[in-house]
C-alpha cells in the first residue's frame, strides 16, 4: 500500500527559508529541527553551506544534535558544491538541476547530454568520497520539461547505480494531480528506485498533488510547516498530514499530532504572520461549527460535520452561540456546560431573543451567558 511506507522531507529549513520573512537565526533553526524530530518527520532538509557561512554552520550544529530524523542538505549539480555538502557531515545529499526549457536557457545554459555528464561526474564524485552518504538527484521545473528530455535524464541517471532516490519538483506549482501521478508511476515502474515529490502551491494543487504522487508509489513528500516556501510555498505539512489522516488515521499515527499547532504556532511567530484562517486543523476556525442545524448535529455526534477530530491533535471543538444563525440546541448545550438546566420554552424564548439581538451586532459568549443566567435565576 503506497501510504503505509512513505516518509516526510521536512524542508522548513531549506524551503521554508525561502519564503519572504524567513530569516532563521542558528537557535531559531536548532529549535525547529528539535521539534520536527519530536514530531517525528524522518528527515529534515536544510540550505545549501554555500548559501553563507552561518548556513553551513548551522548544517553541522543540526547534524551535531543527534536527532533520530536523518539531515539531509540541498545542493546545485557541481563539484564545488558536493565538496562543501561532504564538509558538513550531512547524511544525505539533494542535488538538483533544472531540465525546463526556460531553466536550461536563463539558468545555466547546459543541453540534455551535457546536463548528464554532469550529473554523472558529482554523482560518482560524492558517492566515491561518501558511500554511505543518501543520494537523491532531482530535475527542477520537471513539468514544465520535455517528456523525453525528462525520461532520458532519469534514466541515465538511475543506471549509473549511484542514487537512492529520485526526485520530480513542481518548481512553479503547475502541474495537476493526473500529471504528477502519470510522471511518478513512470518513474517508480522504470527505474524501481524510491521517488520524492516536491510541489509548490501556486494554483491550489500542491496537497493533492503530493497525495497523487504517493497514489502512484512516490516514497518521499516534501513538507514545510505552514507551507511556506518561494512565492506561496509549498505543501504545507499540516495540510498533508490533514489529507492522509482522513484516507486512514493509521497512515499518520507514526507522528506526534498534538505538536502541529505549536509547530504552525513556532513558524507564525518567527516569520511573523498570523497562521490563515482557513489553515487545515489550526486555523482559528477550523474547528468552530456556527449555524444552527450544523450545532445540533455536531452535539449529537461530531462525526456528522467533521473528519479530522481535534483532540487528536491537542485541540478542542466550538460551537459559537451568539450569532443569527444560532439554534436552540446550542443554545441548550451552553445552558448545560454552564451546569443551568432550563426548560425547552425557555431555551427557545432565549433563542429567539439572541437572534432579534444578533441582527443587529453578534452577542459574545459572557453576553449569551448573561441571558442563560437571567433566565435561571430570575435575576
Ligand atoms: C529551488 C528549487 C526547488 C528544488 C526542489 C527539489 C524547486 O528553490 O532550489 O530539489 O526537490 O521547487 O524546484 O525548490
Ligand atoms: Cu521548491
């Protein structure tokens, strides 16, 4: 089953660090990786040493921690770079070079045969320097690449025997899930190595997108916490995890759930910018339940209006009360939490009487209280 073996790249530190008020101090990166360990993400990703010389040393300061998640760096195809990955002691290797039209003619200019040299020269370079170093090579704007040049590539690539896994990169958030399953069931049948999706969310599609590569036999999503990356990002790992977890629960117990919203809470805080609304699982409303018919269900069994259960993930459901839409079944469960029994005339009087006030500004929840109150003591 392809969701029972699969593993995540947390890419927060490399990614994630792309994203426009991501500036990560060394503690700051200490932190994030200790807590994606204890989230239990299997591997954890970071910037390139070349990027700056604090980059690098914070490579060697996560890799110094220990952490059971495997620390992998990411790379550009070339010598100089492989040698200064080598330097970190990384455990694992990303190297990537773009295949894209657009790619070949504004970033480095290499053909597809020349592409290949290259690849094969700091393949065998690495390996021979690291045997046991894990290797994934990945082409960059692969949606956007010839189909044949793509095939040609991997191919070459997987028959030098040198890599573990392949990667397949949404760079500009392009692709559709179809595209991405067609592509990475090509890939997992020909060369039978383990394949990594990388997708960016330009167009909405980068959960569905990682869900369709692991449909098709793909072994590694990469995440960022938040989603955050160049542009708007990429696959958010709440929104993975929320996506898997309502194909099967099993398919995420492996991870630490109840850490996602500090998770979602940490990078918030340290790129400054409120966690959306609409954010799966920890958005502020994600799990609030407002109009009436959706109140009384929710009451009577969650289930009815909700697939992820919040207190799996260390949080608590609402029904909100004050407002229009508010129905006296609500209306009755806050009567009840607040440990007031009133008969069901009443309850719908107090009903009635939130819904005339409500037209004109919603009550909180003290101003609803009040009224439940009232109505019990007869103040
Ligand atoms: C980048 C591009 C990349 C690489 C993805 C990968 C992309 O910023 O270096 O190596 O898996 O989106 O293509 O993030
Ligand atoms: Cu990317």
């Amino acid at each position: 089953m392809p969701f029972e073996n699969y593993n995540i790249i947390e890419s927060t530190l490399r990614e994630g660090e792309q994203f426009s008020t991501a500036a990560f101090t060394p503690v700051q990166k200490q932190k994030i990786a200790e807590m994606l360990d204890s989230f239990g993400v299997e591997m954890i990703e970071m910037t390139s040493p070349c990027a700056s010389p604090q980059s690098a040393a914070d490579i060697r300061a996560v890799v110094g921690m220990g952490l059971r998640a495997r620390i992998l760096t990411h790379i550009r195809c070339n010598h100089d770079d492989a040698r200064r990955a080598l330097d970190t002691g990384v455990q694992g290797i990303d190297i990537v070079i773009g295949t894209s039209p657009h790619l070949i003619r504004h970033s480095h200019g290499k053909n597809i045969n020349q592409i290949i040299d290259l690849a094969a020269d700091v393949l065998s370079f690495i390996r021979q320097q690291a045997p046991d170093v894990i290797l994934r090579f990945s082409t960059e704007d692969s949606f956007r690449s010839r189909e044949a040049d793509l095939l040609r590539v991997y191919l070459a690539i997987a028959d030098l025997g040198l890599v573990q896994r392949l990667g397949v990169a949404d760079t500009v958030g392009v692709a559709l899930p179809g595209q991405v399953s067609a592509l990475v069931h090509q890939l997992v049948r020909l060369t039978g190595l383990d394949v990594e999706f990388h997708g960016h969310n330009d167009s909405g599609c980068a959960i569905a997108n990682a869900c369709a590569a692991l449909e098709a036999g793909a072994t590694h999503i990469d995440t960022t916490i938040l989603g955050i990356g160049e542009r708007n990002g990429i696959t958010p790992l709440g929104g993975l995890i929320a996506r898997l977890y309502t194909l099967n629960r099993q398919y995420v117990a492996k991870y630490n759930l109840k850490l996602l919203p500090q998770l979602d809470l940490l990078i918030a805080d340290y790129c400054d910018i409120p966690i959306p609304f609409s954010n799966y699982i920890t958005g502020s409303s994600a799990f609030i339940h407002k109009a009436g018919i959706h109140a009384k269900a929710v009451l009577a069994d969650p289930e009815t209006y909700e697939i992820l259960q919040p207190e799996d993930f260390g949080l608590t459901r609402e029904v909100a009360v004050g407002h229009r839409l508010t129905g006296w079944n609500a209306i009755r469960s806050r009567a009840l939490a607040l440990g007031l029994s009133l008969d069901e005339a009443t309850l719908k009087s107090i009903t009635q009487t939130i819904k005339q006030r409500a037209d004109h500004q919603p009550l909180s929840l003290p101003e609803v209280d009040a009224l439940l109150m009232e109505a019990a003591f007869q103040l």
